[in-house]
C-alpha cells in the first residue's frame, strides 16, 4: 500500500501495521491483504463482489479487520459483505471506508454489510468512515447494514462519521430475537455543503428483546442531516431511539423519530433534541482562556466522545 492508502487506513482502522487476527483489505477495488485464522474465515463471493466471514461456534477474544479504502479519483464500487457467527462466540468486527479524492470526478463506496448472529453470541462491529483531498471530485459512501440477532444474541454497533464526505446514505435494519439486544451508537459530523441521511428500521420481534439506538451529530456551515428512527414492539420488549444534534452557522438537521407498538407488553420510547450550542458553556471555556473558536471546538469534541 502508498502511503495515501496507509494514512486511509489508519483513519478508518486505527491500524499502524498488519493486524493480528483475521483480516481482509481492499483497496482500489482490488484484495491488498488476507489473513484467516483457525476459527474465522474469509472467503471470497463467486456471484459478485465481497466477501463471506464465517466464525466458528465458540470462537472467543478474536478480530476481524475489513477495511476499504479507495485512492484513485473517479473509482465507484459496490461490494457485499456477509458475516455468518457461530453460536457463542464472542469477537469484535472492524470495518470502514476511507476515500482521497485528488481528482475531479466522483468516487464512491457503496456497501451492504449483513449479520447472521447466532444464539447466545456476542459481537462488537465498529465502522467508520472518512474523506480527504483537494480535487473537485466528490467522495461518497453508502453503508447498509443488515441485522439479524437470534435468540440471547447481543450486538453492539459504533458507527462515526466525523470528516470530509461530501453525501452518505446510512441505512441499518434489524430484526431482534428473544432476549436478544442492539445496541447502536452513531457518532456524525457534517460541514460546507455536505448531506447526511440516517435510516434505522429495527423489529423487536422476540419476547424481551431489547434496543436502543442513539444518535449524536453536528451540522457546521450549510451542510444538511436527516434522522429517521423507526422501532416496531411486536412482542414484550424494550426500544428506545434518541437524537441529539448541534446546529452551527446554517447547519440544517431533520430528526423523525417513529415507535409503533404492536404488542400490549411493548414499551418504546423515542427522544429528539436539537439546537445550538449554550451560550453560557462557551463563556465558562473562555474564562478559563480559551477563544470562542477554541471552545466551541472543544464542545464538539466532548459532545462526540
């Protein structure tokens, strides 16, 4: 990999070297590096582009690193990812997609990522996803997830998003067992003229499954985000959706939160709060010296943690 490549992913994998454990890169549209171990596999689809990782029943205290990044201006790609865990495993899932754009056209990373998390099983799956260079070129990604917790399954989902792409599509759905539970945590920061749109769609299906989706993002200069949350209660179960969000300059955000229930033992329940940034918190950083521009950024990255 060019050093372009290496800092990509270092952003989006928080990766200095090879990593132990299993991992597939991509970059460019092409295979930059495998590794199996002796309980996950990585095979690739003969029917179209992606990858199948299966994990093993069982499997506990492993890794599995799948980063894309893309480097030539003008590049478009859509891949599919599936992850197929055995019954109790235990394993923490790195993904994301870092684009540089030098160029003056399009490049763009489109991705269907699909769980099949089997009983008792545990995953942890962080993505994230980052844009740079000086072309004219836009850098855009769409990462769809696909979630399907059987019975005592738990998945725990951080998604962030904090710099340089210019229009995404985020859309995650999840059907959820007996005495399953999600939990997703998205983290997004817009700016210039960039738009955002988040769709969660979760089915409380089983008896005492759980949810809870919460979403934190910050909308600086004209850039646009749009939040929509929906949580069906089919069954005795727990949901709960929460938006907050920062307005700065003209940011613009959107926040549709949606709970049905459809079962008499379903309690939902749905937040929403967006504004600007308190003025008396930017006064008490300045006493302490800091100017308003360093406060504010100082905000923002508590707001973000």
């Amino acid at each position: 990999m060019d050093e372009i490549q290496a800092l990509l992913l270092e952003q989006v994998a928080q990766l200095h070297e090879i990593p132990a454990g299993a991992y597939n890169i991509r970059a460019n549209g092409a295979s930059a590096g495998r590794n199996v171990t002796e309980h996950i596999d990585i095979v690739t689809k003969q029917d179209k582009e992606g990858i199948d990782i299966i994990i093993k029943p069982g499997t506990k205290q492993e890794s599995v690193h799948i980063p894309v990044v893309l480097s030539q201006s003008g590049l478009q790609e859509m891949v599919y990812n599936d992850f197929y865990i055995g019954e109790g495993a235990d394993v923490t899932i790195v993904a994301g997609c870092g684009i540089h754009n030098a160029g003056d056209r399009t490049s763009k990373h489109d991705g269907v990522h699909s769980f099949f998390v089997e009983k008792g099983a545990k995953v942890r799956y962080v993505e994230r996803h980052y844009g740079q260079g000086e072309g004219a070129g836009e850098r855009i990604m769409n990462p769809q997830t696909v979630i399907h917790l059987a019975e005592g399954a738990y998945l725990e989902m951080e998604t962030t998003q904090i710099k340089g792409v210019d229009s995404t599509r985020r859309v995650t759905t999840a059907k959820v067992g007996k005495d399953a539970t999600l939990i997703i945590r998205e983290k997004l920061m817009t700016h210039g003229k960039q738009t955002a749109v988040t769709e969660f769609s979760v089915d409380l299906d089983g008896e005492n499954s759980h949810a809870n989706v919460i979403s934190r993002s910050v909308a600086k200069n004209h850039s646009v985000q749009k939040f929509l949350s929906r949580i069906n209660g089919n069954a005795k179960c727990y949901g709960h959706s929460e938006c907050d969000a920062i307005l700065m300059d003209s940011g613009m955000v959107s926040a549709i939160p949606e709970v049905t229930a459809n079962h008499l033992d379903a309690t939902l329940i749905h937040e929403a709060a967006i504004g600007k940034i308190a003025g008396e918190q930017i006064i008490k950083l300045r006493t302490l010296g800091l100017s308003e521009e360093e406060a504010e950024q100082e905000i923002v990255k508590g707001f973000l943690k």
